[in-house]
C-alpha cells in the first residue's frame, strides 16, 4: 500500500528527468532503500541508493562485504523488492510486479553468472544452458539449437555433453555465461564472476563479458569487492554501509569523507565518461 | 514450462538419486501388492462360493426350521428340528411338482467296505435328489421312491467315497457297512469338485428313511425345494413359508434362497476383505507420508537448485510442479511395481496354495489411481514448500 503511495507522489520528478536522455535506461534506481527484520531489530542494508545503467554499459558495483552491494545485485537481478523508493529494470517497476512478473522479467531480461557457476552437477552442458529458455516454454529442438550457439559463442563447442564435473572452473564459469546470454538478456549481471577462478581462468572470463559488451551491447554489471577486476570496467559504483558513496559516471563527485576514497581515484579510469548519456538520478 | 518437461525434469532427478528413489518408492510397492492380493483373494473366494451355492442347483429354496436372519448374518436354529418327511407333501403342493421337494438329514459316520474304513458324510435323502440339486449319477442308478418306502438299505456313493473304498474296482453291487449296518452299492454320483480344500465328492448318499433309522432320529434338516424359474423364486420362498407358518403357528421356519445365502456369504466377506484391505492400506499410508518426508528432504537438499531455476525464470508454480510431478512419478512408478509383485504373488497363491485368488480387472485400476493420489496428497506440502522458497535465501544456501 505505501508503494502505491509512493508513485502517486513521484511521477511529476519523473516526467520531469525523463526527456533529458533518449535512451532507455536498462536499470533505473531512485531512492531505493530495503531493511530486514530480525525480530525487533531492523537492518537497514541500503539506505537510498539511486543511479541509472544505460543499455550496454559495462558497469561494476563495488564494495567491501556488509556494504550492501549484494542486496543491491539482488534488487536489481529483479529477485527482491525494494523497501522503498523506485526500481525499473528495463522500464518495469519491479516493485509494482507480482512474482510471476518478475520471474518472467529475470527469465527475458536478465543473465546472472555467480560466483560458484550454479550449475546443475548432473545435468550437460547443453541442458544447464537451455535452462531459461525451458522456463520460457521454447520447444525442446530450438532449445538445443540455441544453447549450443551459445556454448559455441564461450569456445565450449566441443563440451556440450559433458557435465560440470568433467569441467574445469574455467569451463563451468564459461557455460554459465553461456546460460546468461542464451536468453538474449538486456542486462547480464555478474556476481564476482572471477572469485573462484585462478588468475587466467578469471582473465578468460572478464575477457568473454567484454566481448559480450562490446559486440552484443548487453548491458554488464559485474559486482565485486575487487578493484582489479572493477577497473575493467567502464564505471565504477562504489558502495557502503548501504549508500553510494562514489559513482565515477556521476558528472560531480559525491560529497563522501575525504581519506575514506583514497583507494577510489587509483580505480577510477579516465573513461568514466564513457557513457554519454549516464548522470545520476535523484541528485 | 510443459506437463512433458515436469515430467522430464522429475524423472531426471529421480534417476539421479536411484538408490533413495528406490526405498522411497518400497512403501508404496509393498502397500499396493498387499491390497491387490487381499483382495484377489477376497474376489476368489467369493466367487467360489458363489459358483459353490450356484451349483447347488438352480432356482433352489432351501426350508429350514428357526430363524435365517440376512440382516444380523445370526442364525438361531432351535436345538431340535421341527420339520418332519410328511412336511415335504405339504410343500410339494405348494410348489404343485412333487418331484421339486427333497427332505435332506445329514450325519458324519464310519463306512467300511471290506478292510478300508473312513470316516464320512451319511446324507439321508430321497430319489429327487439328483434333479433338485443338479447332481446326475455317473454309474448305477440313484434310490427310488420305492427304496425309500420301502427303507432299503441301498447306497450311493459320492465319486472320491467310491474310489476310496474301492481303489480300482467297480462298487456297483458290492456292500459297504455304514454304522456296522451292511448297505448294497447301487449307484456313483459324478464328480462335483472341491470347496475350500475340502472334497465334495467325499459322501454316502442313503434314503432318508433308512438314514432316520440309522441315526435314530426322526427329524429333517431341510427341504430343498426347486422353483420353476428364477422369477418364481422370491414369491415362493414367501409361500413355502407361509404354507408351513400356517401349518405350525407358534414355530419358526425360515425359506432361504440362494440370493439369500449369497447374500449374507458376500457380506461376511466383504466384511473380511474390507478389514484386511484396510490394514494393508495402512502400509500404503505409511508409504505416502515416507514419500513425503524423502521429498521435504529433497526440497531442503535442492535449495540452491530451486534459487537458481527461481533466478532463471521458474515462477512459483514451475518449481511446485517439478516436485509435484516428481512425487507423483515415485508413486505410480511404485503402484505401477506394486500392482505387478501383487497381480504375481496372486497367481502364485492361487497356484500354490489352496485359497482361490482371482484378479478382478478393477483392482488394479483403483490401485493405480490411488498410488497417482496418494502421490498428490503427500506432494502438496513439500512441493508448496519448495514454491515458495525465497530466491535470494535459496541461492545463499550452501
């Protein structure tokens, strides 16, 4: 009840904010906070967190654990609702959809990769790739069909019948990108895709989500607590303790305590006006 | 996601977890072979009791004295027989046939012929016999009316009494002592059959008025009488009755007919089956919550399986399904197994043991669709269970 309250208050900013950017921003964040309870005690994981990710950024979210950037890949994986404030991914309000929404939005618009692959041990290759594509109801041959490509697409060509005990980390990871982009998702989030990998399995594989960036125009969003890694990427989102602290797109920096950021300029890439139209929401 | 999918996926995990599947599915084997064999078994010994009092013969109404209570499945004979020889003209008239109406008593007696000596069934009965109770002699001649005037001590041999008493050799003419009274062999009944084990063909057929003698009684166990047709039954079993009710007022007589006994033999075996069936389906209650529990294990094993189908694209009813399905598929599995070892061990029990057992098409039926529901009602909760799992905790779980 408080979310139709919320709309009701809000769209003039909206309508007002909207017409500055002809893109459609894949995601849209305004003012999201979300808590949990535990008993009689709230924890407040974000505390107004508001940005915007444009369609075929590569953007990383980055932070310590406990800064809330888990909770904020979950929101925007479309697998939790805000507490409050606004969230649209691919220009739904996830907050106004009812679960079989959202799962159809994560089943069409999103790819996730994990960090520990989330494969199915017994199923192959082939059948964890097709996995989405099941939930959408595409028949059993055009499954096949794309899930290969999809492998084909990661160089896992020769691997479609193996399963993920005959693969190495490096291969797991590939096929489970394979299984994000099957779908032909708007937006691929990884969640520290290169965590459980060594140091050349990992390079492979950031290597493939650039690629997928730059010659799909999927929409990257790699959260990590590893600054290595988030410098690949175009831009960089920095969180804690459930606020954004810095946003490298945004065109003024944020107003965060000075020596607290001291490791954010050595991150922060002079690409961080890659994205033309990106500016922060809500500002 | 598509009723072939579900059903793929499911049998995709059960195959993987073969051994747990396995027991799993036991219960359900075990409870579904155990109400398919009761109830064979059941089914064969109704039917033969039924083919048993068909083959009394056809259109019979049998007249006893004291009360044949169908309601009660209680009998209240009274101690002493009321009903005497003369009785049978009587309903002879009733019938308008007087060759309709036997007089039947019956005693267990030592019958010796030369050096072999049993023990067996003495029936006192006259020459309508044979036509009443459709059993046709097979050699000789049966005892006449004039035999039984006459009280000869002539007898008729059951077909097992004859090649007992006589291994290998004609009985027509020879003697047999029954009670150390010498009795002339006149006849051999054909061969009747079994009923539970026991030989019907296991008698020494006597006339009833030599039977009286012999006994020392002067009593009638039962008429039996024959109606003209099935349709005649009901309303003469209702005059027979009335015929002797008027005759004796202060006495009670009962006219049975085959419906009747049919009737209250069904019944006490229904009663039985029931009974068994119902201890057996208890084991099928147990292989239900079994199934249950091992699926609420699966659902909590599978956690992270679930958050990922979830974060994939599986609504809430996608994931209820598969472990709906998946239930439902060690249930009929299970009944499928179960109703094969059950329809095997019924024939084995016909085959080995005296107790008939007949597979009625049904049973096996019923017992699929139970298996199928049972699978249902114990896959609910843990397939809801699972539907609702939280995709962001499921995905955490370890």
């Amino acid at each position: 009840m408080s979310r139709e309250h919320r709309t009701a208050e809000r769209p003039a900013q909206h309508l007002a904010e909207q017409p500055a950017d002809e893109r459609t921003p894949a995601i849209e964040v305004v003012d999201v906070t979300r808590s949990y309870a535990f008993g009689s005690t709230t924890v407040d994981a974000l505390r107004g967190v508001s940005f915007r990710i444009d369609e075929g950024e590569y953007t990383a979210i980055i932070g310590p654990s406990g800064s809330g950037k888990s909770t904020l890949m979950h929101l925007l994986g479309c697998l939790d609702r805000p507490t409050s404030g606004r969230l649209r991914v691919s220009g739904r309000d996830i907050g106004e959809l009812s679960d079989a929404e959202l799962a159809q939005l994560r089943n069409r618009e999103i790819g996730f990769v994990f960090q520990a692959f989330q494969l199915l041990p017994r199923s192959t290759a082939l059948d964890n790739v097709a996995l989405p594509l099941l939930y959408r109801g595409v028949g059993a041959g055009e499954r096949r069909e794309r899930a290969a490509a999809a492998l084909r697409a990661v160089n896992l060509g020769h691997r479609l019948t193996h399963r993920p005990t005959q693969m190495s980390g490096g291969e797991q990871q590939r096929v489970a990108i394979a299984r994000a982009l099957v779908g032909e998702p708007r937006i691929l989030l990884a969640d520290e895709p290169t965590g459980n990998l060594d140091s050349r399995n990992g390079a492979e594989v950031m290597r493939i989500l650039e690629e997928l960036n730059g010659e799909r125009g999927v929409a990257v969003v790699l959260v990590t607590h590893d600054d290595e890694v988030a410098a690949r990427a175009h831009r960089q989102v920095r969180v804690r303790d459930g606020l954004v602290e810095r946003d490298s797109a945004a065109p003024a920096p944020a107003p965060a305590p000075r020596g607290a950021d001291d490791d954010v300029h050595d991150d922060v890439h002079d690409d961080a006006d890659d994205g033309a139209g990106v500016r922060r929401l809500g500002a | 996601m598509k009723g072939l999918e579900a059903f793929r996926v499911a049998l995709d995990a059960l195959r993987g977890n073969r051994l747990r599947s396995l027991l799993t599915m036991l219960g359900i084997i075990i409870g579904i072979a155990a109400v398919i064999v009761v109830v064979s078994i059941g089914s064969g010994a109704r039917q033969q009791i039924q083919s048993q009092v068909e083959g009394l013969g056809s259109n019979l109404i049998l007249v006893v004295p004291g009360q044949f209570d169908t309601g009660n499945l209680s009998s209240n004979a009274p101690a002493t027989s009321t009903l005497q020889i003369s009785d049978g003209e009587l309903l002879a008239d009733v019938v308008g046939d007087a060759a309709a109406v036997t007089a039947r008593v019956g005693s267990g007696a030592q019958v010796r012929a030369g050096t072999v000596e049993r023990f067996t069934t003495v029936q006192g009965s006259d020459q309508n016999l044979p036509e009443v109770f459709d059993r046709p002699v097979a050699e000789g001649s049966y005892f006449t009316g004039a035999d039984v005037d006459a009280r000869r001590r002539v007898a008729v041999l059951g077909s097992r009494t004859a090649e007992l008493l006589f291994p290998g050799a004609d009985p027509i003419g020879r003697q047999v002592t029954i009670s150390g009274t010498r009795f002339r062999v006149i006849g051999v009944l054909a061969e009747q059959g079994e009923s539970f084990g026991v030989s019907q063909d296991n008698e020494v057929h006597v006339p009833i008025t030599t039977a009286q003698r012999l006994f020392a009684v002067d009593r009638v166990d039962a008429f039996a009488v024959k109606a003209p047709s099935a349709q005649s039954v009901p309303q003469l079993s209702e005059q027979l009755w009335r015929a002797l009710k008027d005759e004796y007022p202060d006495q009670t007589f009962s006219a049975v007919t085959q419906t009747q006994i049919l009737g209250v033999i069904g019944q006490i075996l229904g009663l039985l089956t029931a009974v068994l069936a119902a201890i057996a389906g208890i084991s099928l209650l147990v292989g239900g919550v079994g199934v249950s529990n091992i699926m609420l294990v699966s659902v909590r094993e599978r956690t992270r399986e679930i958050g990922l189908r979830k974060a994939l694209g599986a609504r809430q009813r996608d994931v209820l399904v598969q472990f709906l399905v998946e239930a439902v598929l060690l249930t009929t599995v299970g009944g499928l197994v179960g109703i094969a070892i059950g329809v095997a061990c019924s024939l084995l029990v016909d085959r080995l043991s005296p107790l008939p057992a007949v597979i009625e098409w049904w049973s096996p039926a019923v017992a699929f669709a139970v298996s199928a529901a049972v699978g249902i009602f114990f896959g609910v909760f843990p397939a809801r269970r699972a539907g609702r799992l939280d995709p962001v905790v499921a995905l955490r779980t370890d």
